[in-house]
C-alpha cells in the first residue's frame, strides 16, 4: 500500500498561485498513476489532472484551460500541483491520490483511485 501525506496549503488573492504537494510513503511511488482532485462545499469531487508514473502523459480537468501542471519526482516520492491565475471558483479541498499498481493511465474518476490524501484546503478570495 502507498499512503499519501499533504505539503502545503493555503490562502492566496486572486490571480496568485499556489503549489502542493503530496509524498508518498510505502511501495514504490514510481509505479502508481497519481491525480488530484478537488472538493468544494456543496459540490461533488471533481477531477484536476493526473499524471502517470512515468509523467510522460498529463490530462487535466476542462476547468483549468492551461493554469495548473502537475508534476512529479519520483526519487522523492512526491506529486505536485503548481496552480496559477487562481479565482473564488478554485476554493475547494484539493485531495492527491493514486491508482491500484498496474494501471498505466490516468483517470477522471474518483472511483479508479485507491489511495488518497487527506486534503488540503485552498482559499482564493477576490
């Protein structure tokens, strides 16, 4: 199993930025597609991005039209999120998580993830 652990949160004005992340502990990270999500109140999870264990291919949700990336380094376990040009409508829980060992592609689901972080609130205000 893989357990996943938040770095940074935050409160940002709009039109700022903001990056988290996430370290895996466990079995090996570099095996396992990772993806974020977020959560606002009121709302269902809604899918940000993924990235595969290699991070050769990336997908995003339609919302972030080009102002977030995800990355990752491997050697240190970790996945990140770097958000640019942030609004209100980003303020949410943002949650990491990966995919069972096996699967080479990233997903939009959150029911095709098996671990996941705690959560991480971000704050944009206007």
């Amino acid at each position: 199993d893989v357990q996943l652990r938040r770095l940074g949160e935050g409160w940002v004005q709009a039109g700022g930025s903001l990056r988290l992340s996430c370290q895996a502990s466990g079995r090996t990270f570099s095996s396992y597609v990772a993806g974020w999500f977020r959560q606002a109140p009121g709302k269902e999870r809604e899918f940000v991005g993924s990235i595969t264990w290699s991070g050769s291919t990336r997908n995003y949700g339609d919302f972030v039209k080009g102002r977030f990336t995800i990355s990752r380094d491997n050697a240190k376990n970790t996945v990140s999120l770097q958000m640019n040009k942030l609004n209100p409508e980003d303020t949410a829980v943002y949650y990491c998580a990966a995919r069972e060992p096996g699967y080479g592609l990233g997903s939009p689901l959150v029911k095709d993830y098996r671990y996941w972080g705690q959560g991480t609130q971000v704050t944009v205000s206007s």
